[in-house]
C-alpha cells in the first residue's frame, strides 16, 4: 500500500506523462520507474530513481530534450529547403 501522497503523485505522472508506463515499488527497494518503447518496439527508454519528485524531474527533462530535438528536427528541414531551392548557398 503506498501513501495518499505517493499515490496523487503517480496520478499526476501517469496523466502528464501518457506515453509512458510509470509504476512505484515502494514495498522493496522503493523505486518508481518510467518505460517509454517506440511505436515499432525496438527502442525502449527506462527511468529508474528513488523518489517521485527525482521521476517527475527526470521525465520533465526528457520530454524537454524530445521537443528541443523536434525543433532541431524542423530548423534543419527549413534550411535543407531553403538550400534545394536557391535560397540559401549550398
């Protein structure tokens, strides 16, 4: 049984979190973990920490690099089409 705290705290993971599986194992080592796969299942991302909070961190940060490599993604896409229609020098 895990506390009213810990159990708000996994709902709120769960929900801001929806492509991951997050789960708490407080009885035993106490770790909450977070599993993300791929939609074709050959890449598995795994999150292992000792608090909630430290999860809640961790998962923030990762979903902050995902974004910053989209809008990476998207800029280099721009400049490519810039490049292949003569607006920029190759």
């Amino acid at each position: 049984m895990i506390s009213e705290a810990a159990a708000d705290l996994l709902e709120r993971l769960r929900a801001g979190y929806p492509g991951w599986e997050i789960s708490t194992h407080l009885l035993g080592l106490g770790l909450w973990t977070a599993e993300h796969r791929s939609e074709d299942g050959h890449a598995i991302h795994y999150i292992v920490c000792h608090t909630g909070e430290e999860l809640a961190a961790r998962l923030a940060e990762q979903q902050a690099q995902e974004q910053a490599d989209r809008l990476a993604g998207r800029a280099m896409d721009v400049i490519d089409r810039a490049v292949s229609e003569g607006r920029l020098p190759g």
